[in-house]
C-alpha cells in the first residue's frame, strides 16, 4: 500500500529527527571523558545559578557573586566528600575488629550442621561436585617486576582522574555561571531565530525543573540521611555518618538507590551483632523515615514533579548509566528533564515529549473512544463516570461522549470501523447514557420530542439531551425519521416543541431537509436543531437551518435543555 505524499512528508522530519538522536547519543558515549564533566557542571550552574542572581541584585558583580557561591558550593561538597573518606578510613581499619564474627556467620552460612537437612544437602551437593570436576595441573604464573615508573603510573592513575574530573567540572562550572546570557544566545541562534520564542521558552522550563527537582532533592535527601545518620548512631552502628552522607547521595538514584542505603547498615549490623535487634532498628528507622518522607513530605515539597512519567525515569536510568557508567546513574533524571522538554517546544522532537512525559496524550474522548473500540466497555464507563462525578452529566456528554460518536461516525464514512465494532460503540454507549444519574432534571414545562436527523449516532445524542429533562416530559424518536410518523406523534403527546438531533457534519443536510418538511407539516409548532460540537461551519450551517425553518440551532447538551424550556414555556 502506497502512502500518500503528505503522510511521506510528515514522516521525513520525524525521520530525521530520530537519525539526530542516534548520531548524538554516538557522540555522547564516544565523548563521555570530556562530556560528562561538562554536564555535572551544567547541573550545578542551574542549582547554584538562583544564589549567583540574588548576590548580584545586591549590586555585586557577576565575577564576585559567581566566585563567592561557587566557593560555598565546592567547599561544602568537598567537606561532605572528605567526611566520607575519613568515615570509610574508618571504616576498614575496624573491619578486622568484627573479622572473627562475621567469618563464623559466613561458615554457619556456607557450612550448616551436617545434623539438618541443609546440611546434608549442602554435602551431598559438594560430593558430587567433586566427583564431576576432573583434575587440572596447576599452571605456574610468571611475576615480571614492576620499573618504578610503572609502579608509581599504577598508584597515580586512580587518583589523577577523578582529580582531574573534578578540576574541569569546576571550572566548566564557574565559566557557565558567568557566561550564562552569552551560552544561551548560542544555543538559541545555533537553532535558528525563527525560534527565538520558543527557545526562550523551553530553556526557562528547563532551567525551572532542574533547579527546583534538584533543589527540591537536596533538601528532602539531607531530611533522610541526617535522622538516618543519628539514629544508626544511637543504635549502635559503626560509622554512623558514612551511612547517612550516602544515603543523602544514593537518594538521587530512582527507586534503587534508597535501598542500597539501607541495605549496607543493615549488613554490617548483622555481621557485627550476635543478636537481630540491631537489624531490626535499623529496617524500622529506615522504613518509618522512608515513609515520611514519601507520603508527607515529598508530595508538599514537590509542587511540581519533574514532568517525567515513573516508566520514563526507569528508562532513563537505563540508558544514561549504559552511556556513562554510575554518573550517568546519578545524572538520568536531571538530563531527562532537558529532553522532554526540547520535545515539547521542537515539533520535530515532540514525540521525546509523547513518550517522556505525564501529560495525557489522548483527550478524554479520545481515551473514550479507544476504549470502545478496543471492547473494552468497563474503563470506557469509568472514564465517562469519572468526568461526570467531576464536571457533571451534561459536561460528559457534550465533552466525552459525543466527541466520541463524532470520531466514530468519521471512521465509519471512512470504512475504518468494522460493523462489530460500531455495534460494540453504539449499544455501549445508548447503556452508558441510560445508566448514568441525573438526579435532578429541570421541567421542559411542556411535553418535547427529539427525533434523530438520519442514523443512530443522531439518536443517541438525542437520548443524552432527552436526559437532562423529566422522562415523563420527552419522548424521543428513532431513524428513520418519517414526518408522518412525527407529526402524529407530536399530536398525541401533544409536543410543545421538537429538538433534531445531528451529528455533523454528515447529517447536517438531513437535519434541514427535516426541518423543512416538520414546518410545513406542522407550522405552528417550535423547531430546535441540535448540532452537537459542531465546529468551524457552524455560522453558516445555523444560516441554512433557520431559513428552512428552525426556531433556534443549539450545539451543546447543556444550551439544548434551556432553549427548549423557554421555547417550550407557555407565554
């Protein structure tokens, strides 16, 4: 099947812009040494940015104001960093004291008591093994000794790199706080000053989310690990601030990193202690801060999330930390931030957006009529109830519903929409309206008949506006519309007005060929047209319809009740 030249000329951009993407996360792991200082830097001007800006409505100057935070900021991350060092120092000098513990805790582990059953199992096991593995001479290994060049290269190297790391990270730092206007004057002409709008926009917003996702993750980090950090103190646990400076840092990691903070206190606990308690305290600490911090403090501290949906954040973490190793870890949700943002204000991009994102991608009647089409009639009747309970029913009528219908009539004109599935869309919807509660409909102060202008999606709409009326006050009329049959009918009940009901735009020439001939059948009667949702050609559908004869032409459930009661009212 051939696509249609728009449907190709749509498709070439998007194409492009998903070759872009490839070739830039090429770039981003063959240039990983030298981009990913520059992207810690990025994140810490867009977190120290705020401070430099109020320094400098002081009447300071940029170079001052930028040096002063920039030295508080380093200076208290390497206090942290040397905090750490000295508690893990620490740390692994009295790991020999708990040797002799945690070595018998590991031999009850690997060797049980040959009196129970693991431990027969566990022989048995080791037996077998034994019998199967065949014997291999040893193999004699060669020690060349190490130039004193070489030696010094091995101990320098570990120590170098980070160093180094931490030097660019520094000064990319410092020169993007002071060159903040000029780098985002390249950015924008680097995209073009056609953009100039949008740019301006999408670089706010994501300076905006990073500062205050990062801002916000500090502080609600530092409320975790400080308790965390005292309480193991007061437990018992050796080293009790090491645990608590990394469960501040490890906090940054989604979803993973809070429980490898809990995870090494509660190891050593049980290889220090000959007793669970102290285990126990420190799982019921770490879960009681935990969800504090969960349900209380980090939905009033986030008055806005970071815009990314929790699959997004998985796949971030994924993709970043396979790019740039556990950086990459600690940076995903930062970086992921400033992608779904270009893809929300750089069409090419919108899908980063789409796939990223929280916002719904779908309307409501669109999500409506998906779940329609899919046969899937209980979420299509919760989405219908829950806009209902929310807005009310005539709001999910003129809203949900019948914008459904409407997407439904154009894919049954198109031959899009199999006869199984229209019967599915129309027997669930006339049941959805049906069931739904109107508990108090206005009088029509005088009998009303709706008559649908030509097919069921006409008679359903008129069913949903004959439920914002007492029933005893309406009856309706199906397809197809015969005048004959409504003329009589009207007489019976004697009708003070007919609402017709038409869905456009295909039933928009039925609606005032009906209208014609119900005038001429019956020319004193009122004569309501209603085209629900109709759009951009509805002034001069309205025209034609009142010439051939309608009182008044409503579009919306709601304006249909009201127009009929006053026409319907007696004078």
């Amino acid at each position: 099947m051939a696509l249609s030249p728009y449907m190709s000329s749509a498709s070439r951009p998007r194409r492009s812009s998903v070759i872009a993407l490839l070739v830039t996360a090429g770039v981003l792991y063959l240039a990983k040494e030298v981009l990913i200082p520059l992207a810690v830097a990025m994140l810490l001007a867009f977190l120290l940015a705020p401070a430099v800006r109020r320094l400098e409505s002081r009447k300071l100057g940029r170079v001052p104001s930028t040096l002063i935070v920039a030295a508080l900021g380093f200076g208290a991350i390497f206090a942290v960093v040397g905090i750490a060092a000295i508690q893990a120092v620490s740390l692994g000098a009295k790991l020999p004291e708990y040797r002799h513990n945690i070595s018998q805790k590991i031999h009850a582990l690997r060797h049980p008591k040959k009196s129970t059953n693991i431990g027969k199992a566990a022989e048995a096991i080791k037996d077998i093994e034994k019998d199967a593995a065949p014997e291999r001479p040893p193999i004699p290994v060669k020690e060349s000794p190490a130039t004193p060049l070489e030696a010094a290269g091995d101990f320098a190297a570990p120590v170098l790199k980070p160093l180094a790391m931490a030097l660019a990270v520094i000064v990319f730092t410092i020169l993007l706080l002071l060159n903040r206007e000029n780098m985002r004057d390249r950015v924008i002409a680097l995209l073009g000053p056609a953009r100039i709008h949008l740019m301006t926009k999408a670089m706010a917003e994501a300076s905006y989310r990073v500062s205050q996702y990062l801002m916000t993750q500090v502080l609600v980090n530092a409320l975790f690990g400080l308790p965390f950090g005292v309480a193991l103190y007061l437990i018992g646990i050796p080293n009790a601030a090491l645990f608590g400076l990394l469960g501040m840092v490890l906090r940054f990691i989604p979803y993973v990193g809070v429980w490898v903070a809990v995870a090494m206190p509660a190891l050593l606990a049980f290889a220090i202690s000959d007793s669970w308690t102290p285990v126990f305290w420190t799982l019921g600490v770490f879960f009681a801060l935990e969800s504090i911090l969960a349900y209380v403090v980090e939905p009033w501290l986030y008055g806005k999330s970071a815009g990314l949906s929790p699959l997004a954040i998985i796949l971030a973490v994924v993709f970043w930390t396979w790019l740039w190793g556990p950086v990459g870890l600690l940076l995903a949700t930062p970086l992921t931030v400033c992608v779904a943002v270009m893809g929300r204000y750089i069409p090419e991009f919108g899908y980063l957006n789409v796939l990223l994102g929280v916002e719904p991608v779908l309307s409501a009647e669109e999500r409506f009529y998906q779940r329609l089409i899919a046969l899937d009639a209980e979420q299509a009747a919760e989405i219908v109830e829950q806009h209902a309970a929310s807005h009310g029913i005539a709001k999910a009528f003129d809203e949900v519903v019948i914008p459904a219908l409407s997407l439904a009539e154009r894919d049954r004109q198109k031959g899009a929409l199999e006869p199984a599935r229209e019967r599915f869309v129309y027997e669930n919807v006339r049941r959805l309206v049906e069931e739904l509660d109107n508990p108090n409909p206005a009088s029509a102060g005088a009998p009303l008949c709706v008559v649908a202008a030509h097919d069921e999606a006409d008679h359903l709409a008129g069913l949903m506006a004959a439920r914002q009326l007492p029933a005893a006050q309406v009856t309706t009329l199906g397809p197809p519309a015969r005048v004959a049959e409504v003329a009589e009918t009207v007489a019976q009940k004697r009708c003070a007005a007919i609402l017709i009901s038409a869905l456009p735009p295909h039933t928009v020439h039925h609606a005032g060929d009906l209208a014609r001939r119900l005038r001429r059948q019956a020319p004193g009667i009122k004569l309501v047209v209603g085209l629900w949702g109709a759009g951009e050609e509805l002034a001069r559908s309205k025209e034609r319809l009142l010439k051939l004869g309608a009182d008044e032409v409503v579009t919306s459930v709601s304006e249909a009740a009201d127009t009929v009661r006053q026409l319907a009212s007696p004078r």
